[in-house]
C-alpha cells in the first residue's frame, strides 16, 4: 500500500471500527471494548509510521489523495499531510486508545453505542485536520457535533440536556456564517478567476476588497473562536466539560478545541491576509484577554473540572498570542502549545474522572491529603500540575515559552516605531504564567496536602491500566518538552508558509 493509501485508511479505519462493533455480541462489553482499543492502538501505529516518513524538508501537501467528488461544483475529496496538521494528527491517534482505555470502568451503559461515537468522531476529528478542500473540511467540522452531542447527552451529568443544547446552539452558529462565507469566497473566486474550486491551494489565491475580506474574516473567526474558545464565546465550555463524561472531556480539551486553533492557523489568516494584518490588534488584546480572564477564572473555581476548563481558556490564549505575533518563534510555538494543551488537559480530565469513580465528587473542598491515601495518583497529578503550570523540561514550558519569545520579538521593532500596543499586550501575556502557578499549585494544595480527607474511603490507588495511561502521557509530555527540535523540523516550512500568506496581500491589483 502507498503512503497516501495508507493516510486512507488511517483517516477511515475507525468507520471500519463502528462496522466490527455492529457484528460484535451486544452483551459482551469486553469484547467491545477490546476490539475498540486494539482498532485505535492499530490507527496509533499507522500513524505514528506516517509521521516518521514525514520529510520536513518538503513544503506542502505529502502522502495527497485527490479525487473529482462534486465536479459541477469543484468539490474535490482532497487529503493530506503537512506541517500544519502532522502534529495535530498524530495528537488525535495518540489520544484515542487512551481515551477508549480511561472508559473501560466508566461507562456501563449503552456500551456498544458509547464506543460507536467514540469511533465516530474520531474518524470527525482526524477528516477535519487531513481534509484539503474546504467543502470537504466543513463537513468534517460539522459531523464532530453529532458524536459529541451524544456523549454528553446520554453519557453526561444531570445537567446533560442543557449542556448539549448550549454547546449545540453556539457552534451551530459560527458554523452556519462560516458555510455561508465559505460560499461568498468561492463565488467571488469563481468571478474574478473563472475556477470553480473550494480547494484551499486555490481559495488563498482570490483577491478580495479589504471590506469584503473583513466580513469574511469575521464569519470564520466567529466560528473558530467559539470552538477554541476566546473570551467572550467562552461559556459553553465549563458547562461541556463539567456534564460530559471523562472521555468526552479528554476529546474536548485534548482535540477538539485545536479545531479552533487550527482553523485559524490554516484557513482564517492565510485566506485574508489584510483583514488579518488590520484587526491584529483586536485579535491579540482578546487572545491576551482569554490567558488572564481564563486564569483569573480558574483561580476562583471550587469545582475540579471547571478549573482545568477554564484553565484551558488561557493556555489556548497563548496559541492564538502566538499565531498573531507572525513570527516563525511564535508561530511554532503556537502549533507546540497545542500539543502539550491537548496531552496535559487531557492527562488532567483522565485524572479527575479516575477520582470521581472512586469518590463520585468533583468539589474541590471534598478533598484533602491524597498524597498519603493515594501516593501513586498524586505523583502523576504533581506531574501533570507541573506541566501545566510550565516547568522547564516539560512540554508546556517549551511551548508557551517560545510564544512569549516570538510575542517580544514581534513587538519590540514596533515599540521602537512607536506602536507600543504589542509590547504591552506581550507583558500582560507573561502575567497568565503566574496566574497559572496560582491556580495550579492552589489546587494541588486543597487537593493533595493537609488533612487526610475523601469520601468513600478506604481509597484504592491507581490500578496497571490507569498507570499505563497516565504514564504514556507523563513520557509524551516530557518528550515534547526536552526534545522539541523534531516536532519544530516537522513544521516548521509551514509555520514559514503561514506566515508568507498572511503577510503577503492579495487585495485587487495588489502582489499575488
């Protein structure tokens, strides 16, 4: 098999999952949740060969597949790999046994059709980040809504329905403007070009007024916001985290927010490189925004899941901090930051859910000195808390790191030019790596140290398959952390490409 059969099937092996599950027993839930696991860890590996043929010498699409699929309309079926998503997707098939092996315990009902949605937006997720053509994108982006819609409500908590129809109404939305400017662009690419296309290589060539590209930058930034989430789209989100079940969670932090990062990085600023360069400002004050106020949030929270919800506000912050900068630094740095949110949130929400199965609480003040009742558990946490605060070694220090570095190198020439908005906007930034100690290091002082204190004791502490999990991320996390020059050749003639477009204008008789 090629290498861009092989991304097929990489991309279609979990929809190959949903039919072994169909002609499984419907009462043997461990054959189920065997032949789950052993499709994802399959998906893993394939991928994993992929990233490794991967030559970070190349610039654009590798492993391309491209066939005719709506003609009339220039719809093409159009995947890929690139520096932009090779990261992303190896993240996504990283996740997925990990996800399916936290819910070995968790879920005892409707099992069969529990792991059926786990597949399926697997399948949502890995199609959103491969596809290369944007009809094809937006139907991947809108499928993620089904599954997810699911697992949280009838997997989710007794607040579920609410949740569901939140989460539903606010990224049903931002996707109904983007379909709709999404069709303007290939309309007007259409009348100024004569191609009838909604591959990207061909929609970054459309020249468009500065007010018509403000409009459109508007609607795909409205629909990308709400799924990273900034500040002010952000209150869906505590409400999604807290009601889904733990694997729901960890698809959630872990991926499914990148959606919005990527977006952007992808499609938003290199399709409208002048609006882009003349709402910068605005962009990166509500990108430092979302760092404090999602910081400020999570320091005053006394539910344990809403403090790494809102703690997830600020990290991805520093993505859209460094996406703005358009500096190769930051924009690097933004692409690792994502990666280390998605294993160290994800690591976190794992977390909770192994402590919520044995004391059913997620109240913050429920809990006091797990590190003498559950010693191994803490150790992960610490861990884990370590990464997310930023300690050096660790992915997250590596990431936010060159962020704040490639935010100072954009802003200080400007400085001395006498824009001092940036710079200012860049201090500010430094400010959520304290927060974040704070709110951090407050819950691991509720939480692990003082009085011995859980409900349901005695408390048994982490079995063979939780270490396994948790010890897959904590190495991940330090692999990123203390060998980031790998992953940075991986992207980095994207993060080049990226910043190209954004900085070359496309209005009408502008340069090409």
């Amino acid at each position: 098999m090629s290498d861009a059969g092989l991304l097929n099937f990489v991309l279609f092996l979990p929809l190959l999952g949903v039919g072994l599950l169909l002609l499984s027993p419907a009462d043997n839930h461990d054959f189920t949740r065997r032949i789950t696991l052993t499709v994802m860890i399959v998906q893993f590996a394939l991928a994993a060969w992929l990233y490794a043929r991967f030559d970070s010498q190349v610039a654009g699409l590798q492993f391309e597949t491209r066939l005719p699929w709506i003609a009339d309309w220039g719809v093409s079926y159009q995947i890929g790999l690139d520096g932009y998503n090779i990261l992303l997707v190896m993240l996504t098939a990283f996740l997925g046994p990990l996800v399916v092996a936290g819910a070995f315990s968790a879920i005892t009902k409707d099992v069969k059709l529990f792991y059926a949605m786990v597949f399926l937006i697997q399948f949502a997720m890995m199609g959103t980040f491969l596809a290369q053509d944007l009809f094809l994108f937006y139907v991947f982006w809108e499928t993620m809504l089904i599954p997810m819609f699911l697992l949280i409500g009838i997997w989710g908590g007794n607040r579920r329905i609410y949740a569901t129809i939140k989460f539903f109404l606010y990224t049903a939305f931002g996707s109904i403007l983007m379909l709709a400017a999404l069709i303007y662009l290939v309309y007007s690419l259409q009348t100024t070009s004569g191609i009838t296309s909604f591959a990207f290589a061909d929609l970054v060539k459309a020249k468009l007024p500065l007010n018509v590209q403000g409009w459109l930058l508007a609607a795909f930034a409205l629909s990308f916001a709400i799924k990273v989430p900034m500040v002010p789209l952000h209150t869906w989100l505590p409400d999604a985290h807290v009601e889904a079940p733990t694997a729901g969670s960890v698809i959630l932090a872990g991926v499914l927010l990148k959606m919005g990062t990527y977006g952007f990085m992808k499609l938003g600023f290199p399709l409208f490189p002048d609006a882009t360069l003349l709402f910068t400002p605005w962009l990166m004050a509500l990108a430092v925004l979302s760092i404090v106020y999602g910081a400020c949030l999570a320091l005053v929270q006394d539910d344990i899941k809403k403090i790494i919800a809102y703690s997830s506000i600020s990290h991805l912050g520093y993505v859209m901090l460094g996406l703005l900068s358009l500096e190769l630094t930051g924009i690097q740095g933004a692409v690792i930051q994502m990666v280390s949110h998605g294993l160290v949130a994800a690591g976190l929400f794992l977390m909770v859910g192994m402590i919520y199965e044995r004391c059913h609480t997620r109240e913050l003040a429920a809990y006091g000195g797990l590190a003498k009742l559950l010693p191994v558990y803490s150790v992960f946490f610490m861990i884990l808390t370590l990464a997310s605060v930023g300690l050096p070694t660790t992915s997250g220090f590596t990431g936010e790191f060159l962020v704040l570095l490639g935010a100072f190198k954009a802003a200080w020439p400007l400085h001395q030019a006498g824009q001092s908005l940036p710079l200012v906007l860049a201090v500010v930034a430094v400010s959520g790596v304290v927060l974040g100690a704070l709110y951090m290091l407050r819950f691991a002082l509720g939480f692990l140290y003082g009085a011995a204190k859980a409900p349901h004791q005695p408390l048994l502490d982490l079995d063979a398959r939780e270490k396994t999990i948790l010890g897959l991320i904590v190495v991940a996390v330090f692999a990123l952390g203390l060998f980031p020059d790998e992953p940075m050749r991986k992207t980095e003639m994207a993060a080049k490409a990226y910043k190209q477009l954004v900085v070359t204008s496309r209005l009408p008789g502008g340069t090409p």
